[in-house]
C-alpha cells in the first residue's frame, strides 16, 4: 500500500461532515465495511497549544491555507508544493507530504486541509467527524474494514474540534487515518486529515500529531 494521492481520485473523498452516500453511489468504494465501535474516552477532552515561537514546530516554514482559514507548520522532511494544491481535488485546498523518517522506504505520510461544506455546531462535531473519516477510509481504501481507535474532543487554536482515529489492514503494514474537524468562531468548520500507509512509523505518527498542535485558525 502506498501513500494514496488524492490527485489519482474521483472527486468525491468526502472530507466534509456528511454521511456518507448510499451504496449505489459509492462506485469504487462499495464493498468497504467500517467498524464502528464505542469508545468510552470520547468525552475526554484535548488541548493542543497555539502555534508559533513556543509551538511543536517553531521556526518551521507554515501552510497558510486561506480557503479552509487554517495555517500549520510544515515538519522537517516534509514537503510543500503550492503547485501541486492548485491540482487537487476540489475536496482538498492543501497538501504536505514525507516518506518514512526510518529504514523502511514504504511508509509514507500525508496532511490535507480543507473547508467543510457546512458549519458543524460543537455538539455535532463528534458525530460528524466519524462521519467524515469513515467515508474517507471508504474512498481511500476501498474494500479494507475501518477499525475505530480513538474519538476525542480537541481544542484547536482556541476553537472547539474533535479527532477521529481509524486503522485499516493493508498487505505491507496498517494505515493510519486521523481527522480533524474544528469550527472557528461558529462561523465555519475546516478539517485536517493525516493519512499513514506502509509499514509502521511512529516518528510520522507524531509528526501529523505535531501538524495539528502547530495549527492556528484565522
């Protein structure tokens, strides 16, 4: 499994908080079964500080993403390219990518942000956030069953959100899928999806960690 590029898709990953569709319009992703568990630490709330001198990624070169009013530090061995967001899809406005920081080649990270196509009220953000991944891993990994490992209410930049975690089994290791949701200001939801396949990685793991941490909402 490699690092999936959302340039080689349909236009329809469905990042923004909406169920997802009904089974005859999934197309390439039908089949996928995602497993929702209950997670009794959902309530649990999780602070991530503001970005800037004192944040994860101080003095790292940032993502000023002005559609989805977010902006996030870039790690190192990670990479930007301005001309690349303007081919995503239109589900996507920004993208950051790495291979593996260890021995293993197959392992590879990426972050894309986008706007919601919706503003979700703080009450609905867990709701909507499982949402949201589960049609992602439906579309990223089609026909590979979507385990829930984690649901927790965040804080970003001030701003409420909620991350959903979910594994999916692939033939050179388990992906990692991490969405963000966060409405700023009540006036509109942006989302923040990290993506982790190939072999395992802890270091890119804290690195999509160290992203969200670093994130500040305009």
């Amino acid at each position: 499994m490699t690092t999936p590029s959302p340039m080689t898709h349909p236009p329809h990953p469905y990042p923004a908080p909406q169920p997802a569709p009904s089974r005859s319009r999934r197309g390439p992703v039908a089949g996928l079964v995602a497993l929702l568990l209950v997670v009794a630490t959902a309530a649990a709330a999780f602070w991530w500080t503001r970005g800037g001198d004192s944040g994860p990624l101080a003095g790292r070169p940032r993502v000023t993403d002005t559609r989805a009013g977010l902006s996030y530090g870039v790690p190192e061995d990670w990479k930007h390219d301005p001309a690349k967001d303007k081919g995503l899809i239109d589900a996507f406005s920004s993208q950051i990518t790495s291979k593996s920081h260890g021995a293993s080649t197959s392992a590879g990270g990426t972050v894309l942000t986008g706007r919601a196509g919706q503003t979700v009220p703080s009450a609905e953000l867990r709701r909507m956030t499982e949402s949201a991944a589960r049609s992602n891993a439906e579309f990223f990994f089609p026909d590979q069953p979507a385990t829930l490992e984690g649901s927790h209410a965040a804080v970003v930049d001030g701003q409420p959100a909620h991350t959903v975690v979910l594994t999916i089994p692939g033939d050179d290791g388990r992906a990692r899928l991490e969405m963000t949701l966060v409405t700023a200001h009540g006036e509109r939801t942006s989302f923040l999806l990290g993506l982790i396949t190939g072999a395992s990685d802890p270091a890119l793991t804290a690195d999509l960690h160290d992203v969200l941490a670093s994130t500040t909402v305009s």
